[in-house]
C-alpha cells in the first residue's frame, strides 16, 4: 500500500463522518446504530438516503447541497475513495452527510425496519457474469425492502446497457412502481438539478460519448422479488 494510501486511511480515522466499522463488528450482527441513526448519529429526525457504491461522494455531496434538511448516507468498501468525499464533506460543513465504509452485502447489519427513505445506486459494477452480485438483483432489493419505507425510491444511473434494461425487466415482472425511465438521459426531458449533478465516472462516459441511463421506481413490500 502506498505511502500516500496510509497517510488518508489514518487521517480518515480522526474524521467524524466517518464510520469504518470491523468486519467482525457486523457479521451476522446487528451494528450499535441501527435502528438509531437519526437520533444517534445525526441528532434530528430527518428522513435518510443512502448512496451505495458512492466511491469519491460526488452524488452524496450533491445532493446533501440541495437537501439540507435531508441526511445522507454514502456507501462504500473503498477507503481512498471516502477519503475524498468525506474530506470535501467536512472542508464544506456540510452536516447531514455520514460515510460508511463496509460490504454492501452486509448493509443489514446496519439499517432498521424502515429506517431509509431512499436509495440512489450510481454507476454501480453490471456484474455481466453474475447477475446476483448486481446491486439491483431480485436478492439485493429482497434485502433493501428489510430497511426501506414502503414504496421507497430506488435510483439508477449507470452507462451499462445490460444494467439497465434487467433491472427494467426485473421491475415490469414484479409489477413494481415504475416512476421513469430513459436511455438516454442527456437527450431526455427528465434532467433536473438532480439529475444533472455528476460523478466522476459519469464525466468519463459522457467524454467517451456513451449514453447515459436513467431508472427510477418504488419498491413496495409485499412478495418476494423474483428474477425476470
């Protein structure tokens, strides 16, 4: 590990937007703020969103920018990347924003019955050979509706095809509430200031003149998730 790498990881540990709890805090056990995040750590009431997969927080940032009154939580296993966000986080008072670094796969562990609002996955891994690991799979939303409100909002960008039209069949065959969809963000009527916000990843593809792909939808409890 570079020199550079270490220097962040034990600057990161003075950070109090940071959470980086040990592996073996959390599986198969429930973390010490579930169920208590608002009060706990944020110390108001207002509602959650999380970022999965949020690497350097450019969404997370963003959208923390344009709701104040809104807390947000970015995911991810990358320390460098939390780094970077965490840092401009803080450099900018920007208060409603935690970062959590752990396996999305253990995400349980760490949000109670109804505790998050919403959820954004942007440019998430497409995982071409194994659909279970896509962050939108019948067994990752399954675990999502364990902590999401009842018809909460999941959010896509990616610039992967596959993605995106999966998890639009993966929703139609569940019958779940489809908000908007687009292939093509950029050449669409649905840009807002939202949607307009970009991750680093994102000013990549549209450099390289990749479309952008957009779906948003409600994920209800109810039956089981199942694959298309």
């Amino acid at each position: 590990m570079s020199k550079k790498k270490l220097q962040r990881f034990a600057e990161m540990e003075t950070f109090g937007n940071v959470i980086q709890p040990d592996f073996t805090d959390v599986f198969r056990k429930d973390f010490h703020l579930k169920g208590k995040w608002k009060e706990s750590c944020f110390g108001n009431n207002n509602p959650i969103v999380l970022e999965l997969g949020c690497g350097k927080g450019e969404y997370t940032l963003g959208l923390a920018s344009l709701f104040p009154d809104i807390n947000f939580i970015g995911i991810d296993i990358k320390g460098s990347r939390i780094w970077k966000g965490a840092s401009n986080a803080l450099h900018q008072n920007q208060h409603n924003i935690r970062f959590l670094r752990t396996h999305i796969e253990l995400i349980n562990s760490f949000f109670g019955t109804e505790e998050i609002q919403e959820i954004w996955l942007t440019f998430p891994d497409p995982q071409m050979k194994k659909k279970r690991k896509r962050l939108t799979s019948s067994r990752f939303l399954n675990s999502y509706r364990q902590f999401l409100i009842h018809n909460g909002t999941i959010n896509l960008k990616t610039d992967n095809a596959v993605l995106y039209n999966y998890t639009l069949d993966l929703v139609r065959k569940n019958e779940l509430n489809l908000k908007c969809h687009t292939s093509d963000l950029y050449h669409s009527g649905y840009l807002n200031d939202i949607l307009e916000m970009k991750t680093f990843y994102e000013r990549q593809f549209l450099e390289q003149g990749l479309p952008i792909h957009y779906l948003s939808f409600d994920l209800s409890h109810g039956k089981k998730i199942e694959e298309p």
